[in-house]
C-alpha cells in the first residue's frame, strides 16, 4: 500500500488563495497594506486582546518579547528544556544566561520547581531577584503542544519575585482556562508578554510569521522597534537600534483567511484528540497524553506515552517501522540542556524532561486527517509497538 500520513500539514481550503492574489493585485507586498493590520484585528478578536503586533516569526516574537522585559547581558532567564529551541535562543540573542528548570506531567514548566528554585537558589533583594549575582529578569513559559502551563501558579511566582512572565504561545494558539482565576483567558494573554507563531506546522501560517501581545504601550513600541525604529517615515530618523522583523502583506494576507478558519481547525483537532482517545484506551504499551483540566486546549499535537517497561526499542527503531508503513511520527525534542550551544548551562532538578524525552511519540494531527486515516495510525502504532515489545 502506498499511504503516507503526515505528521502535520498546512490546510488551505479556504480564501487564501483570493488573498494572496488580492495582495499582489494592490501591489502591497511588505511591511505596508490593509491585510496586516486586518489580521492584527482578527487577533485581537479572536483573542479578546487590544493590543497585538504582527511579525516575521515566532522566534521574532519572543526576541521582542525579551527585549522590551529588559533582558540585557549577564541577565538570566529561566527557560524550559523540553521544548523546541527557538523558545531559548533568544535569550543568547540578548547575551542573557539561562537556566533550565523542569517540567511537570503537562511538559509546561513545573511551578513547584520555579518556586524552589527561587526560594532556595537565588537571593531577592531591593525588588530584584539575583541568582549569582545575575538580576533574573523574565521566565519564558511554553504552552507545549497546546497543553496550557499552569498560569495561576506562575503568575503568583513570578509576582513574589518581580520576573517579567513571556507566554510561548507559539503552538497554543486557541487554547484557553475553562475554570479558575483566569477562566476565558487565552494562552499569551495571561502574563506581560504572548509569542504566537505562524509557522508551516503551527495551528495556522502565514508560511513564516508571528506575532506579540502585551500591554497597549509596549505594542507600540514593538511595532516601532520591528520596522527599523523609524521616527520619521520620510526621513530617515532613527533614535534606537531597530529590527527587520514586522510581518508582510503578503504574509497577512494568508493569515487572515487561515483566521477564518481557525475554529474550525480547532474543531477538528479536537474531535480527532477525541478518536484517538478511543482508540488507544487500554493499550498497555502506549497511553495518550491528556490535556490539563479546567483549560480547552487548541489539541494542536497528540502525544503517546511509551510503556518503556515493555518496549525498550530506541525510538529511532519505531519511527523507521511506523514509517515503512506510511504513517509519519516523531520524537518529542531532545533536550536543549544537552545540545551543544547550550552544554554547561545551569539546569534545575531536571527529572520529568528527561523521562518524557525518552518516551514521547508524536502521531499524526493534520486537520485534514480522516477518521479511517486515524484507525489506520492507530492500528499500525499497536501493530509496531506489539512487534517491539519484550516478552
Ligand atoms: C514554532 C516554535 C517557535 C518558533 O516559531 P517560529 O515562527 O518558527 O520562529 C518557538 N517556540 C516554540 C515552542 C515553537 O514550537
């Protein structure tokens, strides 16, 4: 048989085509034209936010992000480090130093974990909290796979010790509290800073984009400091260092007919979550990971827990086996701790991150994937599995 089923693909049933041929139409294809600030708009809606700045990427998004928290050399952040790098290279972007701390079962940030690490490892004193000496500025927090952090914990740290909360909401566009303190409130518009991505993978693309939500003065001021920092738009005056990083008309253009239909790929996501849900309940050599309670998740990846007690196999071994068969999956990423940018870097108690490293599969999530596709994927993961499996 030939089938091949993506790990993720981009959906485009509906008007980005008429969008993009609009653009080019009008001739606005840059970091000028309607579409950008239309997406802005449907955003900001969609949301519940006023202030959001479109931009070139994901990875532009939380630079912003850390440049507007102060992070300046020698600071330090405190970062994940099961999650995709782009959430941590900025802070080098900023000569700032980061510190690893783990995660909890939901692969977000471990809130007991920040807590003691401020508690027992740093000194906070006159407002500013120091960990050797170094002022911590900010915590990047990743919604990872649309799973929600749990934002009620960090927001009182983050509180107690002054540090400037950036939400990586690259890949939880959608996902939102059902309960609690900030019951309606979306992922990236919890803290002071959102990052939201518009990569290929991602939710929704724009083929390469981001954006950022913040307070209403500090959006200005990204959106500013994205276009060159022009204090003139004639002239050229420029009173700060500027960047190359506002998003395009083009790119807009594709986001805002992918804004139309968000909720539908959110629907989609979310019933298949719930057909594999079925399908792999009583497994016993794989389970699939739940969602956090009292949130609505965007489901935007699916994760299947190994039983490593009975399946040894490396993961290399099983993605080759599920590939012969046309099903495309992935291992959860490796470690940023332990790639070679980041090797010596301070890591806290890291217990959780290396256990799901080792056991996360990644199956496929596309919002195209049929029902019978997704019986196919499961019944190939159990075939696989079972013919890996010890005895
Ligand atoms: C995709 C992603 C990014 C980067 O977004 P880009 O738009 O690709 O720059 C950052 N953090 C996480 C967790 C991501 O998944």
């Amino acid at each position: 048989m030939n089938k091949f089923i993506p790990l993720s693909i981009p959906n485009f049933e509906g008007n980005e085509k008429k969008y993009v041929d609009d653009a080019l139409e009008q001739g606005w294809v840059s970091t000028g034209g309607a579409y950008i600030s239309r997406l802005e708009h449907m955003l900001a809606d969609f949301l519940h936010t006023d202030n959001i700045a479109a931009c070139q990427s994901g990875t532009s998004a939380l630079h912003l992000s850390l440049i507007e928290a102060g992070v300046s050399p020698g600071d330090t952040v405190l970062v994940p480090p099961l999650t995709f790098i782009a959430a941590v290279n900025p802070v080098r972007y900023q000569f700032a130093r980061p510190v690893f701390i783990d995660c909890d079962d939901s692969f977000c940030m471990d809130p007991a974990k920040l807590r003691s690490f401020c508690e027992e490892e740093c000194e906070f004193s006159d407002g500013v909290l120091l960990y050797e000496g170094s002022p911590v500025k900010a915590v990047v927090i990743v919604h990872v796979f649309g799973n929600m952090a749990d934002m009620e914990s960090i927001m009182d740290i983050s509180g107690s010790y002054n540090l400037k909360v950036i939400e990586d909401a690259t890949e939880a566009l959608g996902t939102y509290y059902t309960e609690g303190r900030y019951a309606g409130k979306y992922a990236g518009t919890i803290g002071h800073f959102g990052a939201f991505s518009f990569n290929g993978n991602k939710i929704i693309t724009t083929g390469g984009g981001g954006a950022v939500t913040a307070e209403a003065r500090v959006v200005d001021h990204i959106r500013y400091l994205s276009t060159q920092a022009k204090d003139d738009p004639h002239y050229y005056v420029h009173h700060e260092v500027g960047y190359n990083y506002r998003m395009t008309n083009l790119q807009a253009a594709l986001g805002a007919a992918q804004m139309e239909e968000l909720p539908e790929f959110i629907r989609r996501k979310q019933k298949n979550f719930e057909l594999y849900a079925e399908e792999f309940a009583g497994f016993d050599l794989a389970e699939l990971m739940p969602f956090r309670e009292g949130t609505c998740s965007n489901k935007w990846f699916y994760s299947l827990l190994l039983n490593r007690d009975k399946v040894t196999a490396p993961m290399r071994e099983i993605i080759t086996a599920l590939e012969q068969e046309g099903v495309q999956t992935r291992a959860i990423w490796g470690l940023i701790n332990e790639q070679k940018p980041y090797i010596g870097e301070i890591t806290y108690r890291l217990e959780k991150a290396p256990y799901y490293a080792s056991r996360i599969l990644n199956i496929p999530s596309s919002t195209q994937i049929t029902a019978e596709e997704i019986r196919y994927v499961s019944d190939k993961v159990k075939q696989v599995l079972g013919g890996l499996a010890d005895d």
